[in-house]
C-alpha cells in the first residue's frame, strides 16, 4: 500500500497484475460496512476497466484545509452532524472519508455557502 500511496505504481499495472493473483467486488452496506468477495468468473480484467497507464493515486488529502480557511472547522463540523476531531483528521489526511461522510460535509458547506450567499448589504 506504501508503494501505491508513495506514487511509486501506477494504478494501472495495480489493477492489471494484482499481488494476490486475483480481484474482489468490494461492497459498501449500512452503517459504513464493507465486504470484498472474491471474483472467479474473470482471468483478467478488461483493458477499458483498467486506469490509464501513469495514473497514479492522488498524494493529497480528499479536503484541503485551506479552501475554507474563513470557516471554523468547528462550525462545518456542528452543522454535519459530526465529531469536530473526526473532520480534522478528514482536514489532515490522517483519515479518509468514505462516499457518506464526504458528503455530509459536502452539503454541510453547500448549507453554510448558502447562507452567506443570502446576505445583503443594504446602503
């Protein structure tokens, strides 16, 4: 994974010579859940499933601090309904959001954004 994540492989040749030999279905369920099954109906995959050839998985976080740097990460976190910790480990890298928390923060921003965008200044 160091190696996929120091950009040193690209996400082609990853996909197209797995380590293990072989590929999973990777599910998503309730409540974050995850489950890999094995795939046995296939000896390769198909070239126009692979990435392109030099794509490499971004080496930054999914969340870049500094676009919202005039929001308190406390008041982003309030208003989706998460641990302000949990959004700053988002912020930082140290974790990753799956598809459901990146959106709540999605729209929690959009909420904010929407908010100021109704505010008027009357001369």
């Amino acid at each position: 994974m160091q190696i996929l994540k120091g950009q040193k492989i690209d996400l082609h040749s990853v996909f197209a010579q797995p380590e293990l030999g072989g590929w999973f279905e990777v599910k998503l369920l309730e409540h974050d859940a995850i489950v890999a099954e094995t795939v046995t109906s296939m000896e390769k995959i198909p070239e126009k499933w692979l990435p392109q050839p030099n794509e490499f998985l971004p080496n930054q976080p999914i969340l870049n601090p500094e676009t919202f740097s005039a929001l308190k990460v406390s008041a982003v976190a309030k208003e989706a309904g998460m641990n302000v910790t949990l959004l700053r480990q988002y912020l930082s890298g140290i974790k990753r959001p799956s598809l459901e928390q990146a959106r709540r923060v999605q729209d929690a921003l959009h909420r904010v954004a929407e908010r100021l965008l109704a505010v008027q200044f009357v001369g």
